[in-house]
C-alpha cells in the first residue's frame, strides 16, 4: 500500500513509499484511510531525526473500519470513525479500540480529521488546568489549531476567554469562537488570570507567568516562536502557582467522542484553511511553514 514516509533527502524530509500492510496487535483494528489532518508536529518528525527513515507519519486521521478487534469488541466493520493513530498517512492504518470514536452521520469525514492532535491537546490541557463557569483563561497562540479548539471549548464551558494572536488580522473570527477579548500580545491585559493555555513559547511564556494569579496554571502546550524563555529574578518565588509541560494522555476514545459530539451540536467548528489530494502534501506544508495557512490542512487519500 502507500504511504508518506520519512525520507531525509526530500526538500520537505517526507515523500511517498510502498510499504506493507500493517499487522494488528490486540485490540486494534483495521482502517481504511480516507482523510488524515496536517500538524507541524508532523513536518517536525519528519525532518528532526526522531524518527527513522521510511516510518510512516501522521496522527490524525478518519476512515471506515474494515476489520473489527478480534475479539468482537468495539465498533463493527463498516463504521466511520476519526482516531489517533501513529501512522496515520497510509492508506490503510492500525487503531488501537481505545483511540477512536464512532462518527455520526451528519459528521462530515474531513472536518472530523482535524480534531485528533489539536483538539485533544486543548480538551485535556483545560481540563488539567481546571477549567469551570467565570474562569479567566488565556490562550496564546490562539488563532493556530490547538488556540482555535481552545477557545471554543472554554467559552462553552462559561470561562471569560482572552485570545493572544501575534498581529491584527490572526484574530478575525475569533470573536465567533466565543473569546470575549481578543489581544496582540500580552501588554493590554491588566487582570490576573486563572490559566493559561501557551503555544508559543519564549517571552509570551514568561509573561504569561507573570499575569497568572495565585493558584493559577500554566499548561504548556507548545512553542511556535523557537526562543528561549528567561524569568525575571524571583519570578517563581511567591504564592502558589503551577506551569506543567502538557502530552496527550491516552486512552483518548473518551475524549474523541466528546469532541465529536460537541461538533455535532455546533458548540464546536473546525477552521479548514487547506483541503486537499495527499498528492499535494507538499503545498500545505509550505503553507504551514510559511504561516500563510489559517486554519488546519486535510489531506484525502484519492
């Protein structure tokens, strides 16, 4: 079968491969790809050496599972489902059972796809943080894939959502989001904060420390602008609060399902910037590096 691969050489560190049909391990089954999702974790992986040549990339992904477990547990063959999965970007791919969730029909396949890393991401890190009604949340980096998940999800929870873009423009359709201020930067904000969800990185990280109250957390999730961070003297000395390096924790099946759902109901929308034949990979990767995409980039396995 096909798949994008790890291929050092290749202007982008990633190209396409013959490869063999995947094996299942208990309680996997068996998916047909029909659309995977784009992140820049994926061009990373790609290009940063951790992993080797000819592994398979890609995480998110949906399609219609044509093997069930063997044991007869979990969604039959036939069910549409989105799932997150090492090496996704193939045409066929193992998901473990407790990765997935079932999609309803009024969900469409592609925008399902992009829910897996971004969505996750932002679900459990405001969990983790202690998300609840009147929380002052920030999120940086607000208008990327995580930042626009984050959002939602907050203001939908009754949290008073500040979102940080880098420059006028990022933060258009942030207001429909739900986020009840929107700022470039950090210096407009002049209230303490209850958490903060960080996807930038270097001084937008430390500055958000300083806003954060006392009992406050600090989940961070990424660190787009590649600068070191360098506290203040005495930064961390005082009044309890917390900053803690946030990962995906599995099992994720729960969680996928409660994604789904809240796009099924509308509570939550997912920002296609680029859409695509995986054929054309390498376009939405320029467009994610060169920060010209807005939104997530699908790719369909034609």
């Amino acid at each position: 079968m096909r798949a994008i691969v790890v291929d050092p050489p290749a202007r982008l560190g990633c190209g396409f491969a013959d490869i063999a049909e995947p094996t299942l391990s208990d309680g996997q089954v068996l998916m047909a790809v029909t659309h995977v999702s784009l992140n820049r974790g994926d061009l990373n992986d790609a290009r940063s050496g951790r992993l080797a040549p000819g592994a398979v990339l890609g995480s998110d992904v949906a399609g219609t599972i044509t093997q069930r477990v063997a044991d007869g547990n979990g969604p039959a063959a036939g069910t549409r489902v989105v799932a997150l999965a090492a090496g996704a970007f193939a045409e066929r791919c193992a998901v473990d059972a407790t990765a997935l969730a079932p999609l309803p029909p009024t969900v469409d396949s592609a925008h399902a796809a992009a829910l897996p890393v971004a969505g996750l991401a932002a679900l459990q890190a405001l969990r983790a943080a202690g998300l609840a009604p009147g929380k002052r949340v920030l999120v940086t980096g607000a208008s990327g894939g995580v930042g626009h998940f984050a959002v939602q999800i907050a203001a939908h929870a009754g949290a008073h959502v500040i979102a940080s873009v880098g420059s006028p423009g990022r933060g258009d359709d942030l207001t429909d989001a739900g986020a009840n201020e929107i700022v470039i930067g950090l210096d407009s904000i002049d209230e303490l904060l209850d958490i903060v969800l960080d996807n930038v990185g270097g001084s937008t990280l430390t500055g958000a420390w300083d806003l954060l109250s006392p009992g406050g957390s600090l989940q961070s999730i990424g660190w787009s602008s590649s600068e070191p961070a360098t506290f203040r003297p005495y930064a961390t000395v005082g009044p309890p609060k917390s900053l803690t390096s946030f990962l995906i924790n599995a099992p994720v099946g729960d969680d996928l399902a409660t994604l789904v759902t809240l796009l099924e109901s509308g509570h939550l929308t997912v920002d296609i910037g680029w859409q695509g034949s995986w054929n054309d990979i390498d376009r939405a990767a320029d467009a994610m590096l060169g920060r010209t995409l807005r939104g997530k980039a699908v790719l369909e396995i034609d």
